[in-house]
C-alpha cells in the first residue's frame, strides 16, 4: 500500500499493482462493492469518465485505476474558475443520458466535489455507492450544495459557476426542480453540521431561487 485517502465511508488505498498506481476500495457495507464494481465496469466501458474497474473480491473490496489529478473540493475552493461549472454540467449530463430508468435516470448519488478529480480540464467521477434511480436535479442539486458550502461558502464565484452549471445543464438535458432539490440539500447539510445559517439559506433558495442567496440572510 503506498497511502490512505481520506474517507468516510469505507477504506480506500493507493497500491502499487503489477508496475502501475491502482485503487483498493475495502466496502463497510457487503452488498455494495459488487454494485459499484458493475456500474464503474458499464459506465467504463461507455466511455464515461470514470475509473476503470480491475478486480472484484465478491461482497468485499474492488481494484481500480487511479486517476491522477487533483481533488475537486481543493481546485474549487482554491480557484472557482467558470470552467468548472461548464465541464461538470457536461459530466453529469452525459452520465444521466447514459442510464435512464422508468421515471427519470440512474443518479451518481453522494453528489460531492470529494467525489470527484480533476484530471486534463475534465471532472472524473468516483464513489457510486449511493447511486439510484431518481430525478437529475437531485444529484444537481447537491453537488450545487457542496459547491457553496464547502470553505469559502457563498462566495459571488461560486454563485456564478452555480448558475452557469444549471444553464448548461438545461442545454443539453431536462432539468426541473433544482431550486428545490438544491434547498432539500442545504436543510440537509445543516442539519448534519448542526449549522441553522444554512436554513435560512435554504429558505431564500424557496423563496427566491438561487438568485436569492446573493442576498445576505443575516
Ligand atoms: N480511482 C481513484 N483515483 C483517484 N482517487 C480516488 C479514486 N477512488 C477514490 N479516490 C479518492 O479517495 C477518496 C475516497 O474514495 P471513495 O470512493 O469516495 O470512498 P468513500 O465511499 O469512503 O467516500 C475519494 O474522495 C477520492 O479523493
Ligand atoms: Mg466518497
């Protein structure tokens, strides 16, 4: 093993196997590793921008590229540049066209900018533990979340790559609802941080859509 990640979830290290970097993901919960590994292996395999899966230990851990770059929640919170906003819209867009379902599509789930690296100008995805079928606005809408309140929170930067993400979203895919899905995850982040300043955020998202937070709730 050559290092830990950071996680909260399950154990993920970087390896050394056969001569190249590799990712072993050791699962606390036993149904989902065969279910990440399936998901990676489709989504890999439609050219998706995801890790390629290597090996699969049934109900235990799997083995997948690493993917070099940096983490999108310190590239963000360093440098909040509009691209950003631009290519992970196209990320998610193309992830929800590939997998429909009955009534809307296959989510990432656990739409957080840890989830995710930046390599080449492009976001690459990680951690399809909580995927499922919903709505796209759902995993727009936490990621928007995590974007804003993730360190420095609400900054007019961040408010702008927000609302170029749904735009351009919106233009290469249906979107509804994200103001609400956006104000579900806010009262959720509150709270688990036990931080009531974000409900107050979360009602100007009711009332006024995103537009609203560029208001001062003090
Ligand atoms: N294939 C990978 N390449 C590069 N970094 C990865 C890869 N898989 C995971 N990571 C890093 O490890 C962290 C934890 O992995 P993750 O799959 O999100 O586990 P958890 O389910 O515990 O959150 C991620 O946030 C990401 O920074
Ligand atoms: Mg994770």
């Amino acid at each position: 093993m050559e290092s830990r990640f950071d996680s909260k979830k399950n154990l993920v290290y970087k390896a050394r196997c056969r001569g190249s970097l590799c990712v072993l993901k050791w699962f606390r919960r036993e149904e989902a590793a065969d279910r990440e590994f399936a998901l990676l292996d489709r989504a890999h395999g439609l050219g998706l921008r995801v890790p390629r899966p290597l090996d699969l230990w049934p109900g235990r851990a799997i083995l997948m590229e690493f993917i070099p770059g940096e983490n999108l929640c310190d590239l963000i919170n360093e440098e909040p540049s509009l691209q950003i906003g631009l290519r992970l819209a196209e990320w998610y867009a193309g992830f929800h066209k590939a997998f429909p379902s009955d009534d809307g599509v296959l989510l990432k789930g656990d739409s957080i900018l840890r989830n995710f690296v930046w390599r080449g100008g492009s976001p690459w995805g990680v951690d399809f533990e909580e995927s499922r079928p919903g709505k796209p606005a759902e995993d727009i809408g936490e990621i928007i979340c995590s974007i804003l309140t993730t360190d420095p929170m609400f900054t007019w930067e961040k408010l702008s790559l927000s609302r170029l993400l749904i735009d351009h979203y919106q233009r290469l895919a249906p979107l509804e609802g994200v103001e609400d899905a956006l104000a579900w995850a806010l009262r959720e982040t509150a709270r688990r941080r036990r931080e009531p300043s974000l409900l107050a955020r979360a009602c100007l998202v009711e009332k006024m859509g995103l537009e609203g937070l560029a208001e001062d709730p003090s």
